[in-house]
C-alpha cells in the first residue's frame, strides 16, 4: 500500500491541514487494529513477520454522523462477529444528546453502513465504555442503545424502532442514577 509519509509519520487523507494521523479510538478485532482518526479515517493495523506494526488500508470516507451536528460522541466495539460504530448526536446544544446512530462496518471497502434495526442486540454506550448483549439472554430491551453523557444525570434509553430517546426509570418509577445488573428469572432455582 502506497502511504502518504513524511519523516515524522503518516498524513490523514481526511484531514484537511494535511496533519499526520491521531488516533483517538481503537478495537482489536480477527487479529488486526482497527483505529479511528480525530478526522474519521479508519485504519487497519496489522502486526508484520518483524514484529513491527504498520497500517496495511485506510478509508477513503471519514466516519461521522450521516447529518449535522454541533458535537458527537463516537463508541467502537464488536458485537456478533461485526464492527460496530455509535454516535451520540447533539445537534443544538453540546450538553443534549438529540439523535442516536449506529454503523456497521464492511470490512471489504472500510466503508460504514447505517443500522436501523439491532435485532436481538442491546449496546449500552457508558463514560469510555461500551458492549453489547444479547438481549433475550439478559433480560433488557433489544434492538436499544443505553446511553449515558457527561452533561446528563442518569442513563437514557434509544429505541432503534421509534428513534425516541428517553430517560430510564426503575421499577419504583425513579430515574436510573446507576445502573444495578439482576439475573433474569427463569423459573430454575440457582439455590441448591
């Protein structure tokens, strides 16, 4: 692969001043590195017979959210054997998460595809955090992003199907503060 260096490094396609590449978000996944850019290039970095590593593709489309926004928070795991990419959207004040997205990568072209529908999956998306689960062995909504911010108290819902937002309430119809985590009940006792 052909990479635009200099002395000093690697120069991000996407970043408009020409500025070397800064990476500020990375998984491991199928043995490689998949790394985010501050500007959204992805790159794959994979290990080489001298033990040294070095970037064998980068994107040619940044990754960002498919609409404006004033400011967003971008989560990266994996979740079912697929890259997975969620934004929080504020879209008219920084301290409001307005919109929620999620992509799935295609490892063929590094390009993202856009999710409407999670199926039996639920991402939470915590302060440097985030995972999935599927939702039917754990006992929580599916095809849902719980959300938490550094601007909101509490942890908030998404719903891929209504594309609301809303706050996230206990049995006793007060906000979740913190989350506790319960096994479902499956009619087995774990008591012997």
């Amino acid at each position: 692969m052909k990479q635009e260096c200099n002395q000093n490094g690697l120069i991000d396609p996407n970043d408009p001043k020409g500025q070397l590449i800064q990476f500020c978000n990375a998984i491991i996944f199928d043995r490689k590195f998949y790394a985010l850019s501050l500007q959204g290039t992805l790159a794959v970095i994979e290990e080489s017979d001298e033990s040294q590593f070095q970037v064998t593709r980068l994107s040619r489309k940044q990754a960002i959210p498919s609409n404006y926004s004033m400011r967003f928070i971008e989560y990266f795991l994996e979740s079912n054997g697929e890259i997975l990419l969620i934004f929080l959207i504020s879209e008219r004040s920084n301290r409001i998460v307005d919109k929620v997205e999620v992509f799935k990568l295609q490892i063929e072209d590094l390009s993202w595809l856009k999710l409407d529908n999670l199926g039996d999956r639920t991402l939470f998306a915590g302060i440097n955090c985030c995972m999935s689960v599927p939702a039917s062995q754990v006992g929580c909504r599916n095809n849902c992003v719980y959300f938490t911010h550094h601007s909101i108290d509490g942890w908030r819902l998404y719903d891929m199907r209504s594309g609301y937002i809303t706050p996230c309430y206990d049995d006793a119809g007060s906000e979740i503060k913190n989350p506790t985590w319960e096994e479902p009940i499956t009619g087995k006792s774990s008591r012997r």
